[in-house]
C-alpha cells in the first residue's frame, strides 16, 4: 500500500536533507569535527593495541591444583572474554563513525535528520541519534520489555 506524502512533508524533509548536507559539507578531516576525528583515531588505535597484546601475551589454560583456583580462574577469563566482546562492538562502532565522517554524514541524526549538538558528538563521538531521538528510542524499548 502506497501513502502520499502531504507537500509540507515534502518540504520539511528536503529542507531536513538540506541541514544535513550543510553540517556535512565540512571536511572530514579538519573542520568542526577534527578534535573529534583525532579522538576516535587515537581510540581505534588503544583498542587494537590492547587486543595485539592480548593475543601475544595469551595465558594458556592452566591446571590449578586446587578447585578454588581453578574456579577464581575461570571467572577471570570470562570477565577477560566479555570485555573483548565490547572492546570488538566499540571497535566496529567507531569504524562506523569514522565511516561516516569520510562520506559527509557525520553529525547527522538517522532518525530526524537534524544535527546532533557538537558537545553530545564530543561526550560520545560513535552516537547515531540526537538526545531526542535517543530518549525516544529508550523510552520505545522499555515500553517494549
């Protein structure tokens, strides 16, 4: 089924791409976002070091005399697994922002459209939606649990 679009809809929307083509006309690499930018490279680079020491400096699994040990050990490799697991979701997250830094749309809300605030893309660079929209999203998902 096929809904028509209402001319002020029309209108708000192209005048809402024409924002976002304003914020993103600047360069990825100087510009407003440029603090930014050095702050998710320099971020990308931490996280990929630790992970290449992680794989070099790997502990083998041990064989603890006491079950106690082996225990305390176990739990100390899962907590070691689940922080890599988000250390890899950040990871992909920044290549994302840096992704879309290169391509213009930095700074730009999916959802409205609108430019997100220069001191929230600071606080959380890798962000895809404005404060709004990501209230709105939480408050979507708890109605949903």
């Amino acid at each position: 089924m096929k809904v028509r679009q209402s001319t002020k809809s029309v209108e708000r929307s192209a005048s809402k791409s024409g924002a976002a083509r304003k914020a993103a006309a600047g360069s990825p690499t100087g510009g407003k976002y440029s603090a930014i930018l050095r702050d998710l490279q320099q971020q990308r680079a931490a996280i990929l070091e630790e992970a290449g020491e992680g794989l070099t400096k790997r502990d083998g699994q041990e064989a603890f005399p006491d079950v106690s040990d082996q225990a305390s050990a176990e739990v100390d490799q899962n907590f070691t697994m689940r922080i890599r697991e988000r250390e890899q979701k950040l990871l992909k997250k920044i290549d994302e922002a840096l992704d879309r830094l290169r391509s213009r749309t930095y700074g730009i809300c999916e959802r409205c459209e609108e430019e997100i605030p220069y001191q929230r893309l600071k606080a959380r660079p890798v962000t895809t939606l404005c404060i709004a929209c990501k209230t709105l999203q939480e408050q979507e998902e708890k109605i949903r649990r």
